[in-house]
C-alpha cells in the first residue's frame, strides 16, 4: 500500500462532483490538496467543507496554460513540492458529429485533452523531484467505446487514454516510483452530463429531450464512491481503473465483441 499522508496532490475540477469529493477523500487521508476549478463558487464550496484540513484553492480554466503553471508553482511554493496531480477537469458537448460546430468540438479537445496534457507536462518535473508519487488522468467508458452524439468527448477521452497508456508504460522503465493511472468511470452521478452543450439529437429520436433523465437514471455511482475508487487505485499502485458495474459490463463487451459491442451495450442501456 502506498501512504497519501503527508503527500501533495494537486486536483482540477475540485469544485463539484468527482473532484470535490477526491479533495475530500484525499484530506481525510492525510493529504494536502491544492485544487482547481474555473467555478469560483463551487471552489469555495469544496474549501468551506474541507474547513481545517490543509489545502490551497484557485479558480481558473484549465486551458490557460500560463494559469495552469501558476497553479502548480504556487502549490510547490507554498506546500514545499508535488506529489501528485489528478487531471479531472472536463466536460461535453451532445450533437452528431457533423452537427458539432468546430468551436465546441475543439473546446471539448482543450478542456478535456489538451489540458491534461499540460497538466502532465507542468507536474512531471515536480513529481520526480519527490522521487515517486502519482500521475492520474481521467478518461471515461466513452475512452473504451464509440457512443452517437458524443464524438468530441469519444475523441477527446480516447486521446486521454492512449496518453496515460504511454506514459505508464516510459515511467515504469524510467521513473517506476512514478504511477500513471488511467480512471475509466461508468455513469457517475454529476453535473457532466446536466451541464453538457446540447446542440442535437440522433435524427429520428428525441433522446436530445430527455438526455438527462436517462443519465441520471443510468448512472450507477456516486461521486464519493466513485472518489473512494480512484484513491485505492493510487494507494494500490494500480495502472487503469475501471469505475461502476457498468464501465466493468462495457469493458468486457468491448474486449468480446469488439466490433458489434454497441449492440449489446445497447440492450443494457434500454433495459436500465
């Protein structure tokens, strides 16, 4: 088992849902958590409740890389270096690929990959410092399988996923105290998908209507729960993390039928 206490781990995205409650989970472990979000209210929410617990918080968005350095120079200054950072911050945008304007299509790329990018590239240094420590970057079941109205998130959670595979594989040969998680959630109850552009439906269906019923009703995980996971995923040193029955249920269908895994994963859906 890996030990948190003591150990500085930065959080984007710590202002709701998944990174509100790892800045939780992580403090009571003995963490000291330095998080990021660009809603300021929702950051000093998560502050309030971590009340005595040491952390540091800024409100920003994450695709301002000058921003992002900033955010974590100022964690090394303040808390003496890093020993981690979770990359969580994300979010989507719901239309048919030829229906995705090219601004919210690259939007959805900056926030959910080109950041997590810069977030590796920018703590890396600082991790190795420490000699070991934790690089965790958020994808999705939609980084396993292809899903209708979700391109961008596809492309984006698909690239989160080839990254962190390759970097698990260069730092166990060269920094192999350093762990490279790659999380894969199932249906998390958050605002992600509430809080989703929502620009149109499949032709045919109304599902654009009641989109958000159908994923609160599908999903299957709390963020707590989902939080619990990710952080035994680092204490145990594990390199892919897969959260929910259902993100379980689609890994598999994947891996047995890799070409026609939507029309199973389909018929688990509709039955839900």
């Amino acid at each position: 088992m890996l030990d948190l206490k003591g150990k500085v781990i930065a959080v984007t995205g710590a202002g709701s849902g998944i990174g509100r409650s790892l800045a939780l989970g992580l403090a009571r472990r003995g963490s000291t958590v330095a998080m990021a979000d660009k809603d300021a209210a929702g950051l000093a929410e998560t502050a309030r409740m971590l009340g005595n617990y040491p952390h540091s918080s800024r409100a920003f968005d994450v695709t301002d890389t000058d921003a992002l350095q900033g955010w974590i120079d100022d964690a090394v200054s303040e808390f003496g270096g890093l020993d981690g950072i979770i990359n969580n911050a994300g979010l989507s945008v719901v239309a048919p690929f030829a229906d995705t304007p090219r601004e919210d299509f690259n939007r959805v790329m900056n926030v959910n990959f080109n950041a997590v990018v810069e977030g590796c590239r920018l703590a890396l240094p600082e991790i190795r410092k420490r000699g070991s420590g934790w690089i965790v970057n958020i994808s999705s079941v939609f980084g396993m399988m292809g899903y209708p109205t979700q391109s961008a998130y596809n492309a984006s959670k698909y690239a989160v996923r080839g990254l962190s595979e390759a970097m698990h594989i260069e730092l166990s040969q060269t920094d192999p105290g350093i762990k490279v998680i790659r999380v894969h959630p199932g249906g998390i109850k958050t605002n992600v998908a509430r809080n989703a552009k929502k620009i149109a439906g499949m032709p045919g269906t109304d599902e654009l209507m009641d989109s958000d019923d159908a994923f609160q009703k599908a999903a299957r995980t709390t963020p707590d729960q989902a939080a619990e996971t990710i952080i035994r995923g680092m204490e145990t040193g594990q390199h892919r993390v897969l959260i929910g029955p259902d993100a379980k249920f689609i890994d598999l269908m994947v891996r047995l039928f890799p070409v026609s895994y939507m029309k199973r994963i389909g018929m688990f859906l509709t039955a839900s």
